[in-house]
C-alpha cells in the first residue's frame, strides 16, 4: 500500500470458474480516498476481491483492473477524486489496463456525470453496492456497461473478511452507516442513506476477526457513533457494544471517534472510566460555537450546552482527550462571530482541533443561502484558529513534561535511534506522534512506557523506560 492522502492497494487473480483461466493473476490497483469509514468499505472489497484470487499491486503501470472508491464530502476531496479518475482512464488508454471501476461517494452522487464524460469508466457501483465489486469487474470484462445502485437504506454484509491496510496493528471497525442529523451544509445523507447501525454480533464477529489478523487497537467509526442502536434496539447502546469489545482478548486499545456532543449520554461516560482497555480520548465535532450560526448549520447544540458537555466530560474522566473540528465562513459568519469562536476555543483549550473552510456543496440548504464568505476571508479565519491552537497545543505538551505514558510503536525513524508512536491521545493520521529516542529494537504495534522529555507544537519527545508486548 502506497498512503499520501490516499490509499493504494490493489489485487490479482480469478473470478467465476467460466473466466478464471482468462483472468489467472490479473492483477488489480485500488485507490481509496477519503475519510476512515471509506477505508473500511476499501478493505470490505478488498477480502472479496483476494478471496477470489486476485494479487494486490501498487504500481498502475501493470494493473490490468484498477478500481477507485471515491470521496466527495467537501470540494476538495470531490476535486481528488475527479482527478485521480482522470489519471486512471490514462492507463485505460495507454497502459495494460482493462478495466476501470469508479465507487463510493462520488459514483453514487454524479453517476450519470461519470458515464456520460469518462468513457474510459467501464463499471460505477454506488455506496451501498461494494458487495457487488467481484461481480461488476467479471461483467466488465466481458464488456458489460456496468452500474449497480442498490437502495441507499441497504446495508452490506459482505461474506469475505477484510484485508486489512493500516499496518496491521490498528484498524478501524465501523459500527454504522449513513445520518439522520441533516446539517444543513452536509450532503452525507443523501450519499449515503438515514443512518442504520451494524447488528451487534457482526461487529463482535469482525473484531474478533481482526484481532485474530494481529490488530491491538480497534477504532470506532461512524458518521455518528454515539447513537448507535437506537434504530435497532430502541436505545442508544454504544456502552453496551464497547463492553462486549473489552471482554475480547488481544484488543488493547478502543478509541470511538464522530461523537455528537449532544448524543453523550451517563452510562457512556461511566463506561469509558470504568473500562481499563478505553481510550480516554473522544472526538466531539461541535462545528462552531455561535448560537446563531450553530442554529443556521442545522446542529442541536447551543455554546452553553458545549461548555456544559466539556466540564462534565472533564469532571468525570480528568486524564481525557478531546478533539473537535471547526468550519469557518459559514454563510452569514460576522467577525464578531469569528472572534466569539476564537474565544470559545481559547477557553475550552482543546486537546486536538482541526479547522474546515466551509465548502459549499449543491443540494445542500448552505449553498443557497446568502452572505456567502470570500474565500480569502474564510482562509484568514481558519489561520487564526489553528495559530491559536497551536499555541494551546505547545502548552498542551509542555504540562506532559515528567509524565509516564503508554505508546503503541508506528515505526522507526530512518537512520536513527528514534522511533514514532502514538499515546491514547492521540488517534492515526489526525493527531501528533511522540517520538522516542532508544537502541532497543521495537516493532510497529509494541506497547511501551516512555517518559515524555520535550513537546513540540503537536509532537512529544521522549524516551524508553520500559518494554513489553502483552
């Protein structure tokens, strides 16, 4: 696997027993983009595609299939994702490649777009047809036109286990699809249904699955974790599924992420302190902290029921990480606005924070609403936030100074005696790493002491004081 901002992976091998002689070791590229919950669909195709034979290749140069699950969630991403589309079609042209498959997010919002202006697209599979991947390639390659768009309320379940692609030693576990919140700059629920929550047992049989596969930390995903059950048991029961987890041996770590402020409930925050292998660590995007501009996003929260929400989380858990996301130049955001956000952060001192320029994304209600803000302006305000944190982030890791921490190893810095690892503050790919300077020979997924030395702006520094690998 090659990981920029994206994933490459890729397969080879046989399909049904009418081709396998034709397709015997053809080998596949798949390019996965987007959020962590993407990832996961990535992998889900990636257990059936090498059940079925296939050789996974990085190098598009010799991949006979390639296949691209997209993302579209902001601009940006909509932009990466047409591009790298793009460039596949070119191997469709100028390369060895036979077929090319467009899925997730941005096949199930510009189906028609896709088919009618890249002729190179042989198969499009909307968000809720990855089950159908193995499938789609075999009709392909026959010369079938394929699109396949199974209702946005379906649910895959597919018979294949995954391929895990995130070293090995951590991997995440989405416990449901899809969200009913509606904010009103937010096109998820028209890309990806209402939101439905994965049976119970599937997620304990794929956990376990996973630790069987060598994975120590498990992170739970979903466009909204916190509500998990409610559509299946009648009641939120995230706390019943991450006790279920804990009594699994070989997890050491669980991390939730996507927690909506307002969906905290008692008997999750009593099972986080009680529970030894829970990170005290949660994910709480809160957006912004204007009554009016919340109000106007469409979430259900107020500034004082997020102070509220932050001081209770503190109070019961002391040692707990926070980590929140922002969007500035939201349309109508006054610079008073700008700064009663600036304040909020300044008081809450969030552990970790991310910021968004607001991306006006059509059929969504923000798009259209007027006072819309320059895109310079939102810029200048993003910079102003995440300068502001960064300097509550330095004090952050300056109050770590002497602290005992446990680490799971990354990997080794090259040429050096140092290697990166993370502490349960901090989850893969969106907080900072502490780095710590040892001769020992470790290995990416060990678990050691270190004591923090230094701090950087997001970083820590220290060194090995003890080793085990329980």
């Amino acid at each position: 696997m090659r990981q920029l901002n994206n994933h490459f992976l890729g397969t080879s091998g046989g399909l049904s027993s009418t081709t396998m002689e034709k397709q015997n070791y053809m080998k596949i590229l798949f390019i996965s983009l987007g959020c962590d919950k993407n990832l996961v669909d990535s992998e889900e195709m990636l257990g059936m595609l090498t059940s079925r034979g296939y050789e996974i290749t990085d190098d598009e140069q010799e991949a006979e299939i390639i296949v691209v699950n997209t993302c579209c969630f902001i601009h940006d991403a909509k932009e990466e994702s047409i591009q790298t589309i793009l460039e596949m079609a070119q191997q469709k042209t100028e390369g060895v490649c036979r077929v090319l498959l467009v899925c997730g997010c941005l096949a199930q919002r510009y189906k028609s777009e896709i088919i009618d202006e890249i002729p190179e697209v042989d198969a499009v599979l909307g968000t809720t047809s990855y089950g159908d991947v193995v499938e789609a390639i075999e009709d392909a390659l026959g010369g079938k036109k394929v699109e396949d768009y199974q209702d946005l309320m379906y649910l895959p379940d597919p018979e294949s286990n995954r391929v895990i692609t995130t070293g090995g030693h951590y991997a995440y576990l989405k416990i449901a699809e899809g969200c009913d919140k509606h904010c009103t700059y937010c096109i998820i629920p028209k890309i990806r249904g209402n939101f439905r929550s994965v049976p119970m047992e599937r997620l304990l049989k794929q956990a376990k699955y996973l630790v069987e596969q060598g994975v120590k930390e498990l992170i739970l995903v979903a466009q909204e974790t916190t509500i998990y059950g409610t559509d299946l048991y009648g009641e939120k029961t995230l706390h019943k599924l991450l006790k279920e987890l804990c009594q699994i041996d070989g997890i050491r770590w669980i991390r939730v992420l996507y927690c909506y402020p307002e969906e905290i409930y008692p008997e999750l925050i009593q099972t986080i302190k009680e529970e030894k292998k829970i990170c005290h660590y949660l994910d709480l995007p809160i957006q912004h902290a204007s009554d009016d501009i919340l109000r106007r996003m469409g979430r259900r929260t107020t500034q004082q029921e997020l102070i509220q929400i932050v001081t209770t989380l503190r109070k019961e858990i002391p040692d707990i990480v926070l980590r929140t996301t922002l969007i500035t130049g939201f349309p109508g955001e006054t610079e008073a606005q700008h700064e009663e956000l600036m304040d909020f952060v300044d008081q809450m001192e969030f552990d970790r924070l991310g910021v968004f320029t607001y991306s006006p994304e059509e059929d969504t209600p923000a798009a259209t609403m007027p006072d819309q803000v320059d895109e310079s302006v939102k810029e200048d305000r993003r910079d102003d936030i995440m300068e502001l944190q960064q300097d509550i982030s330095m004090a952050n890791g300056d109050s770590r100074m002497g602290q005992v921490l446990e680490v799971m190893i990354e990997g080794k810095v090259a040429d050096e005696n140092a290697y990166i690892g993370r502490t349960y503050g901090d989850a893969p790919n969106v907080d900072g790493y502490i780095f710590i300077n040892t001769a020992s020979e470790l290995m990416s997924g060990d678990f050691v002491q270190a004591k923090v030395t230094g701090a950087l702006e997001y970083d820590l520094i220290g060194e090995l004081i003890d080793e085990y690998t329980e």
